[in-house]
C-alpha cells in the first residue's frame, strides 16, 4: 500500500525527481558561487568552486530565494526541500536532531553530539539543536549525504548540513525588510543594511524579530498557550577586502528565545491489551486513564481516527520554559599566497538553553523539572591550505581542525506534590490489584502492616517522604578536546575525462568529566532494606544513590585517535554527464551519557526475599568498574564511538532546461549510538550484532541473555538505497523540483549492547526492523512560476511544495503504537511584486491541510506500562501478558497563513 501510494504521487508529478538544481533560482555572492551558463549552479561543498554537475559526491543545494518560498527560517524547514534529511524533535529545541538517509543521533541527552553535522558560515555548531534558531538572510544550503571528515572540519557519520548566510557586499548601500502576520497571532520583522565604508571595507547588519502564540490550547487557568514563538537574532559583520588576493569576513551575532516549548499531547492509542485465546492481543478500555483523570490529570482523549488533540493542560506553574542565549564571534580569513590558497576560520560560541517541564505532560503533579541548564562554550580553528600541481591536473588540499568545548549540564528534577499518593497506587496495584482503594490513603484496603503506603515506609526507614525530592541540582562538567588533520585531493588522470579522488583524515578525541549529585531522596536506598524492596523502582524512578566524580576518577576519561577517509573514481564520457563511484569511512566519538538515571542502583542482600538477596549478592560479585554490578561508576555512564563504512555509485547529468542526479547507497553502522526512553529514564547503549546466532535472546526481553563476545560483533545498522533528483525549466520563469528517496535503513538480527552485553530489555522490538524516524519512502516537489504582469514592470510568484513520506516508526524503542502514517505536507506562496523587486506583497501558508502528525512518539512518563508487541510475545518471553502504557506525542506545526509586504532599496 504504501508503495503504490508513493508511486501514484510520483507519476502525478514526474517520472523523475527533485534536484540540488533549486539553488538556480538567485544568483549567489561572487565569494560563495557564481551561477554559469544555462543556469548551472556552482557550490563550495568540496571547499573549490564547482559546477555541481561535476562534483562526485551526493549533494542538494537550495538557493535564500527557494528557501524563502518554503517558509523556511531555520534548519528544521529544510525537510520540506531535501527528501533525504528529516529535522524532528521532542520535548526542547535543543535536542531536536537531523537525519540523513534515515541515520542521526536521537536528542534529549547533550553529551550525545550529532551524527549529522552543522555548520553555519564555516563554523561547526556542536548540536543540531543550535541551528533551530531564527538565521536571517540565508545565501544557500548545502546538505551533504554520507560520512564527512576529509573536506570539513568536523568530522560527522551520516552526512553534513552547510548553511552559507549573507555577507557584506563592496558593490552599493542595500537596505531591505519584510513585515509578515499571520494566524495565532504570529508577526515576523526582518532586516538588513549593507553599506561600503571605503573601496576596501563594507559591513552589514542582520536583525529578525518574531513570535507567535502556541498552537497547543492550554486548559490550566493562568497557563500560557504551549509551542509559541518568542526570539530575536542581531548580526552584524565586516569584510576587509584591500586587494583580490585577501579577504576577511568577521562575524558576531546574538540571538535570543523565550518560549513555552515543547510540549506533548495523549496520542491515540489509549488502551488496554490483553492476550486472546488466539494469542492475538485483545483491546478493552483503559483501566488507569480514569485513576489519573479522578486525581486530576485532565487529559484530551483522542476521538475516533483523530491521533490526538492540539490540546492540554499541565501542572499548576510548571510551564515548558524554553530559554536559551545564542551568540559568537568569527572570522575568515582568505588569502592567496602565490599559487596557494590559504583559507583560516577561527570562532568562539555560547549557547546556554535554560528549560522547565511538566514531565509527566497533565495537570497531576507527578514530575515536574524547573531548572534544567545546558551550556555549550566551545573554540574552534580550522586552517585549509589547497592549489594546484602538475599543471593543474592535481588539485590538493591539506588542512587542520581545533575544537576545546566545555560543556555544563545543571538538572532539578523532583517527585511532584501527588507523586505519593499516585505511588501508593501503583504499587497496591502490583501487591493486589483485587484491593485496590483510591480514597484510602495508601489506596489500598490492605492492613496498614502488610502494606504501610510510602508514608509508612518513610516513616519506618527515618526517609525523607517522597513529595518534593529527588534531583535538586546535580551537575555534570565535560570537558573535550578534539585535534584533526586531514587531506583531499583530486587527480585528473585522463584531462576532463576521468579524475580520482583520495582523502584521508587522522582525528584525535579527549573527554574528561566531572559529576556533583545532589539527591534528596533518602527512601529510594531505604527502603532496599526493607521487605517491600519489590517497590524499589517506583521509589526510585529519581534515583536515590546518585555518586560525585572528581577529576580524574576512574572511567572519567574517555581518549581516542581514529583514522578515516574516502575513495573516488568519477568519469565524464560527455560534457554534460558524469558517473562516479566512491567507498568512505566516518566515524563520531564516544563519550558519557550525562544523566545520573544511567547509573547502576544499588541493592541489599538482606532486606529482600532469599531470591532477591542471591541475585544481589551475584551483581556485587562482577568485578568493580563493569556495568550491571550494583555500584554507582563512572563507567557505567561511557558509551563507543559510532563508525561507518559507506558505498556510493552515482550519474549526474545537466542538459539543456533538464538536470537529473541519481545516486545508490550501502553503509554499515558499527557501534550505533542509539538513546531511548524507556518510559521513566533516558538509557543510552551502542547497537551492534553478534555474528554469532542468539536464538531469540535479544528479543526475549530480558537483559540478562543474549550477550556476545566482543571479538563477534558486526555492524547493527545497514541504511541502503537509492536517490533521484531532478530540475525541470520548460519554460522560461517556470521551474518544476521533483524528488523521490528510498532508504531502507534497519538494525541487523541478533543484536547486542555496548561491547557485546546483552541488549537492553526495552529495546526488544529492535532487531530486524527499521530504525526510528527513518520512513522508505520520501517524495519532495516544487512549482515555481515567476511570470511578468504585462508591461507594466510588475512581476508575480506562484509557488507550491510538498512532501510526501511512508509510514515511520517516530519511538525509538519501536513500539508498535508510535507508527506515524504515511502523510504530506504542502506550503504554498502568492506575490506580486514592483519593478526590479523593490517591493512586494506575499500571501503565504504552511500545512495547508492542516494534517495532524507527530515527530515523536514516546511512554507517558509512570503511567502504564507493556506495548502490543510484549502482549502478543508474552507466551515465548518474560514479557507481561496485559498493557495498560499511555503515549504522548510531539506534535507537528498545524495549518498556518499570513500575508508579507517586502521592499529593497
């Protein structure tokens, strides 16, 4: 079904698809591109000046102009443009993450850097997330697919996104704007002065101011509206220019957000399960939505085929504060030397996001987070000297890359005020369900002395009660060093037939961390003593046993030097085509995963049952710093380094009103770095596979089967297939962008855990099916027509995107209930506009049909647990055989429209 669906879409459309060609439609600065003849775009992304159809690699570049069409002011927005990337996300911009042909670095934990990246005017920004800010006037995109290393920078797995902003211009004083409004209230004022100071200096200044109310309706009295828009970007720069052999561009911006973002809704299923005679899971009603809605939660169900309603309500003063700070300073320095070209960047960026949560996404006070701070301070310097030997049939580049980050992470999260009285629910549940009493205190009919509630426990162990403790500021401090040398170099072995590329790269890669723990809750280690220490897990969902780690304690460091590089062979046999065929290595440091929920949990080997207190007394048997050992290690929060191993075959040909580039892909994934939620915390592990069979032991659910040795272990993630895009110019002032992707991105059978431990027992549903958030499928199309109004001087726009994407699991635990179906999204675009574009006048809308769909799919936090899979698998596994889990989802932007006036002087 879903093929047939992307076939009709692409035969409505063309036979062919959408092509890096978009960038035609402006002509880009003399410093960054030219545009040829017949329209042929010329981009930088091998760090030289080519005709994109003779560059050997698959790369889309997307013009200011075309993305101003699309609506787009921030990374996200590319989606809509570039079928082969997915920008999604979550509870907090900051950890949105880019994928490309279905591969990158799930967010939520800022010691994970992202396996896409992002570089904005040369400069490296170390998590996608940054990139989400307000950009200004953008020259053009370049999103790069596959491993990078040899021409950038950073080095990255699964491809790179290059966004080139406006600079300075000798040429004249400029001075343009724009004032748009729009529903939800949303109004947006951009600007720009460019202004030569002399024959040798210009500078320009940026500025964006915007916001927009949340298009989530919040139901809390005195509660704001969740996802709105409130931020502003300045930046301001400078080109000293005093001869055509030297150039240097400083930049500093400064941008700022305060938002109430991102929330989450119930998303449809809300259920229970259980096992039919059959097997086959049966479907009754939801028996814990009706506890939460009596103590307040206040749910929107779903109704009917709806996934869920743009509506919530949240906990009494806990908002999603989404505050964050963003500003730097840089420069380039581009200087020829003779025959040599030397190019020098050198920055330095800020980024602070300070953000609060209602956790638990209802108005029950379960979780709450008020203060969680993540700051970025990171210096980098990249130097690049490159030219020309042979008489020009070598063409080499050497370079050398600096990165120092320092990297701070402040977190507060706390038991909510009716956390206790929801905990003694859950647990009377779990002793006897048959007994279970909301309007008693302990929520049970139970004796008081076979179950004492958790105020009896806290009052039996001397513990702090539950309400009110947990994580009141615990910090980790990381600090990492990164030093790279690499080289590209392109031999022309046949003149303008047949080249061959070979580029190498040597990064070496320090981390040091530090941890402070400041946890309140004295109940979670108490009551391990106790004979209810079954219950540990609900008192200890903030962990109770959190360690300090000071400098240079054992598993704090984390110090790596690896090797990379790519191949090419490309061959022209005419002017207008090019074949090429390339094989890469890449590779994305290790690290820590900076979340104290991560550690192992202490446990006693007297307070429990005779079982449980052997199996404690075997965990403190493992050897100290190796996970699963009951103790609280710095080692227990380390993870590897992801690698990949990637094949490309490609053709690309620029004919005359037609451009047309396909590519086929294979890469292979080794130590996948994958993090998910498994309902209560965030747990990050590597994906490999055994070579070895496991007979079923990484899909029993258990964590305790299904090891392998580390000297068996292959890759655990394979992404192949294929890429068409196509550039149509039937006409003149008509344009037509058509783009089909299919990437069969999977984790392999038999997979395991970091080092070969036994993989995770939340992530059973992995093997052998797709990676989350990487859909089959992605159909992109654009119609642009820019035609003149009669004679009058006056020209108009029509424009029209979409994309269309296949089903897609958005849980990275694979949960069956998480599945997005196949969907599109269409933006459109009206204008017309005065002689030479010194004025205009836009109507605009984004999601025209206003379609409901979720970014990402995910557990309510402690309410619920057991899936469709675990009920239908419980017979063979140590799975339960019922579920009662609610879901939430992130929700996509609704239907928005507004008008825009331009002018340019």
């Amino acid at each position: 079904m879903k093929f047939k669906l992307v076939a009709a879409f692409v035969a409505s459309t063309s036979a062919f698809a959408w092509t890096p060609a978009m960038a035609q439609d402006a002509v880009p600065q003399a410093d960054t591109a030219t545009t040829g003849e017949e329209g042929e775009i010329i981009v930088t992304a091998t760090r030289r000046s080519e005709a994109l159809s003779d560059v050997p690699i698959a790369v889309s570049a997307v013009s200011g102009e075309t993305l101003a069409k699309s609506g787009a002011t921030d990374v996200r927005a590319l989606n809509q443009v570039a079928p082969s990337l997915l920008v999604s996300g979550a509870t907090s911009e900051v950890n949105f993450s880019a994928r490309i042909r279905g591969i990158g670095t799930v967010g939520e934990n800022a010691g994970l850097e992202s396996s896409v990246g992002l570089f904005i005017d040369g400069v490296y920004r170390s998590r996608t997330g940054v990139g989400l800010t307000e950009l200004g006037d953008i020259e053009r995109v370049e999103v790069l697919r596959g491993p990078q290393g040899t021409l950038f920078g950073r080095n990255s797995t699964a491809g790179l996104i290059n966004i080139v902003t406006k600079g300075p211009d000798l040429s004249g004083l400029m001075v343009k704007g724009s004032a748009s409004y729009g529903n939800y209230d949303y109004w947006r004022l951009d600007g720009a002065v460019n202004a030569p100071l002399s024959d040798t200096v210009a500078a320009r200044l940026d500025g964006v101011v915007m916001k927009r109310d949340g298009f989530i309706k919040q139901i809390t009295p005195g509660e704001p509206a969740i996802n709105d828009r409130d931020r502003w970007l300045l930046r301001g720069q400078l080109l000293f220019q005093p001869n055509d052999d030297m150039k240097l561009r400083l930049i500093g911006d400064y941008g700022v957000h305060k938002e109430n973002c991102c929330g989450g809704v119930l998303l449809s299923p809300v259920r229970n399960l259980s096992r039919g005679t059959d097997g086959f899971p049966v479907a009754s009603a939801n028996t814990l939505l009706p506890l939460l809605q009596a103590f307040g939660a206040n749910y929107q169900v779903p109704q009917g085929t709806d996934p869920y309603q743009r509506v919530a309500a949240t906990t009494k003063g806990v908002p999603y504060r989404s505050d964050s700070k963003d500003w730097g300073l840089s420069g380039e320095l581009s200087w020829k030397l003779g025959e040599v070209n030397l190019t020098a960047i050198s920055a330095y960026r800020d980024y602070l996001n300070e953000q609060g949560q209602d956790a638990d996404f209802q108005a029950m006070d379960i979780l709450r987070r008020t203060d969680l701070d993540r700051h970025f301070r990171i210096f980098t310097q990249e130097l690049r000297l490159q030219g020309e030997a042979l008489d020009g049939r070598v063409n080499w580049l050497v370079g050398g890359y600096y990165a120092n980050e320092k990297l701070s992470v402040d977190d507060d999260i706390k038991y909510g005020a009716d956390y206790e009285r929801y905990a003694n629910c859950l647990a009377a549940t779990a002793l006897s369900a048959a007994n279970v009493n909301p309007a008693s205190a302990t929520c049970s009919n139970l004796p008081t002395t076979s179950w004492p509630g958790f105020q009896g426990l806290a009052t039996l162990t001397g513990a702090a009660r539950l309400n009110g403790t947990g994580n009141n500021g615990s910090t980790f401090n990381q600090k990492s060093e990164n030093y790279a040398f690499f080289t590209h170099n392109t031999f022309d072995i046949v003149e303008n037939k047949l080249k061959l590329t070979l580029g190498a790269r040597y990064t070496h890669e320090t981390k040091d961390l530090t941890a402070q723990a400041n946890f309140t809750n004295t109940l979670c280690p108490a009551i391990l003593a106790t004979p209810f220490q079954a219950l540990a897990s609900i008192a200890c969902v903030i962990n109770g046993a959190g360690s300090s780690f000071g400098q240079g304690a054992t598993g704090t460091h984390f110090g790596e030097g690896q090797w990379t590089g790519t191949a090419v062979l490309s061959w022209k046999p005419s002017n207008d085509v090019l074949v090429y065929g390339s094989a890469s290595k890449g590779y994305k440091a290790g690290g820590f995963n900076l979340d104290f929920s991560a550690l192992d949990r202490p446990c006693s080997t007297t307070g429990g049952s005779a079982a449980q207190n052997a199996a404690c007394t075997s965990l403190l048997a493992r050897p100290a710093f190796t996970p699963g050992n009951a103790r609280a290690e710095a080692t227990d929060l380390q993870f590897a380094s992801e690698k990949v191993d990637a094949f490309e075959v490609g053709m690309k040909y620029n004919g005359r009103g037609f451009d047309l580039n396909v590519a086929a892909f294979y890469q292979r994934y080794s130590n996948y770095q994958l993090n998910t939620f498994n309902g209560v915390n965030f747990e990050v592990t590597n994906i490999q596979a055994c070579k070895d069979g496991l007979a079923g032991a990484d899909i029993d659910g258990s964590s305790l089967t299904g090891a392998c040795a580390s000297d068996r272990l292959k890759p655990g993630v394979t992404s192949k297939g294929f890429e068409v895009e196509a550039f149509l110019r039937p006409a003149r002032n008509f344009g037509v962008n058509l783009g089909l992707t299919y990437a069969d991105t999977k984790y392999a059978s038999d997979l395991v855990g970091t080092s070969g431990r036994a993989l995770s027992a939340v992530l059973f549903q992995l093997p052998g099916r797709a990676v989350s958030n990487a859909p089959q499928y992605v159909v992109t199309a654009g119609v642009s027509w820019t035609p003149e109004l009669g004679s009058t001087g006056l020209t108009g726009l029509v424009y029209l995107d979409t994309r269309l994407q296949s089903d897609t699991n958005t849980g990275s635990d694979l949960d069956l209930e998480k599945i997005q179906d196949a969907y599109a999204l269409f933006n459109g675009r009206i204008g017309v506009y005065g002689p030479g574009k010194r004025w205009g006048v836009e109507l605009w809308g984004q999601n025209l049909l206003n379609k409901k769909y979720q970014m990402i799919g995910a557990d309510m936090p402690l309410q619920g647990s057991g899936t469709f899979r675990a009920v239908a698998s419980a017979a063979s596994t140590g799975l339960a055989g019922t579920a009662n889990q609610l879901f939430v989802g992130f929700p996509g932007e609704p239907r928005t429209y507004g008008a825009t006036i331009k002018f340019t002087y």
